[in-house]
C-alpha cells in the first residue's frame, strides 16, 4: 500500500517555518521519543564497550580497529538522534531547505577528525 504524502503550498519563508515546526512536532511525539530512548541506550551499550574494549554482553575483548568501528557507530547514533534539531538550525540558518543535506561523513579523514573530537559528545541526553 503506497500512502501518499500531503504536500504544503506555501511561500518560500512558510517553508522554512513549517520545516522547523513539522520537526519540533515530530520530536514531541511519543514515537520519536521511543526512537531517542532506542537511540540512547544504543550509545550507552557502544560507550560502555569503548571504554572497557570488551563486548559487554559476550565479554569478548575487542581489538582497536573493533573500538574504532563502536566510535563511528556511536557518532552516526547521535548523528541520528540529533537530526531534527540540527536540520531545523540549518534550515533557519539558510532561511530555506537545503538542496541536498547528508549530515554523515563523506571520507575516511572526516571519520577520524570525528573520532578525535567527539570524546564527550553526548550532549547529555
């Protein structure tokens, strides 16, 4: 069953507004909360597994290059989580819909910048 999408006709700076309101009313819903909670305990699991190098549920020990691909896992899990506020600022940043938005990693190099700066990045949520 294909469900079609209703689309808003409405002048340029209305669009910004009804992105940026479509999205706060989407992070208010009890389904994108349940989304955040999957979301949080996911990186709580890959944090508790960097931190100790050892798989918390089978007690393997992890190798670095495993450690490496937890770090990235949980950087796209906040990536994830954070889409909706971080989309809405760079909507209202733009005053319009970006053409074309991918907010992950284009290169390995990127990846690993990442993996340097983003040691407590958890925002506390």
């Amino acid at each position: 069953m294909t469900v079609q999408i209703p689309t808003q006709e409405a002048p340029a700076l209305d669009a910004v507004e009804n992105i940026i309101a479509s999205l706060a009313s989407m992070q208010a819903s009890t389904g994108w909360a349940i989304v955040v909670k999957i979301l949080n305990d996911n990186i709580k699991y890959l944090e508790t597994a960097i931190l100790e190098k050892v798989d918390p549920i089978t007690k393997a020990v992890l190798t670095d290059a495993e450690v490496e691909i937890l770090r990235t896992k949980r950087s796209l899990n906040i990536d994830l989580r954070d889409t909706p506020q971080n989309y809405s600022k760079v909507v209202k940043d733009a005053g319009e819909a970006p053409v074309e938005y991918d907010p992950y990693f284009k290169t390995m190099a990127e990846i690993q910048k990442a993996n340097q700066t983003s040691g407590g990045d958890d925002r506390g949520k």
